[in-house]
C-alpha cells in the first residue's frame, strides 16, 4: 500500500520534525494568545516567566483595553553571538519582531533578574502596540518610551545623556529618532532611547494617562498616529518637541553638572568642611551645656553649705 504514495517518506520527516518543533517548547495560555518559552537561562524558570506574563498582560488589558489574540513566542537566549542583521542588536537587551520576543539571558548581558523582568515587561508591551492596528505605523519614539514607562524604566543615566546634549539644539529633532535609533554609533542609539522615555513621560506629565489611553484608542479605530496625537493634545508632534525642548532645558540644566565620579571628587572637600563645621558647632554647644550644668552644679553645693 505505501508504494502507492512515493513521497510517504518525506510527509513522515515532515510530520516527526513538526511534532519535535511544536512540543519541545513549553505552550501557555494568556489573554493574548498562546506563547511558547525557550528557556535557555540557567537561573530563570518558565514559571517566573509566566508569572511575569499574566501579570503585565492583566496590568495592560485594564490600562488599555483587550487586544487581538495570536500566539506569540519569548525566548530568552544565552547565545552571545548577533541574532540579527541591525547594528542595534550588540547594545539591545531584548528585540520583539512580530509575536517574537528575544531576551538576553543575565549570563550574557550581566544584569539581574530584576531587570530582566523589566526587559521583558518592555518587550511585552510592544507586543500590545503592534497588536493596536496593523495597518497603523506608530512612530519608534512613542513606541520605546511607552514601553519603558509602563516597564518602570527610568534611569539617572537617560537624564544625564539630555543633560549633556542640551547645547546641541538639532539633536533635538523628532523627525530624526528613527535614524538614530538605526545609527550605527551606539551614542546616538542611546540618545534617542533617552529623549523617547522623556517625550512620553512629561506628555503623560501635561496631560495625564488619560491622553495615552485616547491616542491608542483612536489608532484602534483607525485613526493615524498624528491625527489622533493632535486630537488628543491640541498640538502636533512637531509643536509638542519645541514646547517639551523649551521644558527639559529648563528641568534639566543643572543635572549636566552631575558627572560621576569627577562631580563627587570635586564636591567631597567642600563637603568635608561643610561636616567638620557641623561638628565643630554641635561640640561647642555640648560644651558650652557642660559648663552650664557645672555652674548649677556649684551653685547648688554652695547653696547648700550655707
């Protein structure tokens, strides 16, 4: 009977390596959708993961609504070699490409556990802005400072890279993120993460979450990216990036200053003396509350002799 079917031999390959591909990874189920892990962390287990996963999912879905359900898959990788052809990914932490997310595991990229659940928090959270409406682009800077405020991203070193960069009015440009962020100088990569986390932070700032929670809501319905930016805040994004310019400078200004560990050998003597002089005061008044109570002390001997 088989030789009625000469290509029965190659269904069967087909089918084992199928079989071997879909339950050699774990397969979950959450409100987005089935995911799969591939865990090649020694010190994670899937069950953190998923505890991670259903949290931050539960966490969006009332923040923002449902979105479509697709399988998805999160891979956490202690390959150090380059998994993709962009020159972002040597600098990156984690990469979500579709329903894909790869993490780098802490014994390649030497960062705690902690931050690992940031970074996939992070990487989660674009699963949800690709999910909003395909057919909608949403700009690179909304995107990464989204997903690093609702990971609880916020560093003292994104502040200092604004900081430092306040005189350079040009790289100050909206428009030009995306190429930054596709820079082969890892400087410029970092920059456009740092003024991303600022742009969303101060929006939410001026105008609350409830801004955030209508712009997506609007790219759900259709609307594109600046339609709804503008519906929402009464400016358009290149009027919100001279007023958000005009206010870092402003908040920012003093923070430059702030370059360790020259900052702190400069400022450690004028501390010192700032010390010694506290002491020196603190004794002086000690002893000048001894002396009192000796006088007292005298006067009352005295009195009682007499």
């Amino acid at each position: 009977m088989l030789t009625q079917y000469p290509h029965y031999k190659f269904y069967l390959v087909v089918y084992f390596f199928l079989n071997i591909f879909i339950f050699c990874n774990d397969r979950y189920v959450s409100d987005w959708g089935y995911f799969t892990i591939e865990n090649q962390s020694s010190t994670i287990e899937n069950q953190e993961i998923i505890n991670v996963v259903n949290e931050h999912i539960i966490y969006m879905n009332s923040k923002f609504g449902y979105i479509q359900k697709l399988p998805f898959t999160i891979i956490i990788s202690n390959k150090a070699k380059k998994l993709y052809n962009n020159n972002t990914w040597n600098w990156s932490l984690g990469i979500t490409t579709n329903n894909t997310i790869i993490i780098k595991d802490s014994s390649i990229s030497h960062i705690t556990k902690s931050r690992l659940m940031q970074v996939l928090r992070h990487e989660l959270n674009h699963i949800y802005l690709n999910r909003l409406n395909p057919s909608i682009k949403i700009p690179r800077w909304f995107e990464e400072g989204f997903a690093m405020y609702y990971a609880n991203e916020s560093f003292l070193s994104n502040k200092l890279i604004i900081a430092n960069n306040l005189k350079n009015n040009d790289i100050f440009n909206i428009d030009a993120l995306d190429y930054r962020f596709n820079s082969q100088s890892k400087k410029q990569f970092n920059f456009a993460y740092a003024y991303s986390e600022i742009l969303v932070k101060d929006m939410i700032a001026m105008y609350s979450e409830e801004v955030l929670v209508e712009i997506l809501e609007n790219i759900k319905f259709g609307n594109q990216f600046d339609d709804a930016f503008y519906k929402n805040t009464l400016l358009t994004v290149n009027d919100y990036n001279k007023k958000i310019f005009n206010r870092i400078t402003a908040k920012f200004w003093w923070i430059r200053f702030m370059k360790f560990p020259s900052f702190l050998l400069i400022l450690a003597p004028l501390l010192s003396i700032i010390g010694f002089i506290i002491v020196k005061l603190k004794n002086k008044k000690v002893i000048q509350k001894w002396d009192i109570e000796e006088e007292l002390a005298e006067t009352e001997n005295y009195e009682i002799k007499e």
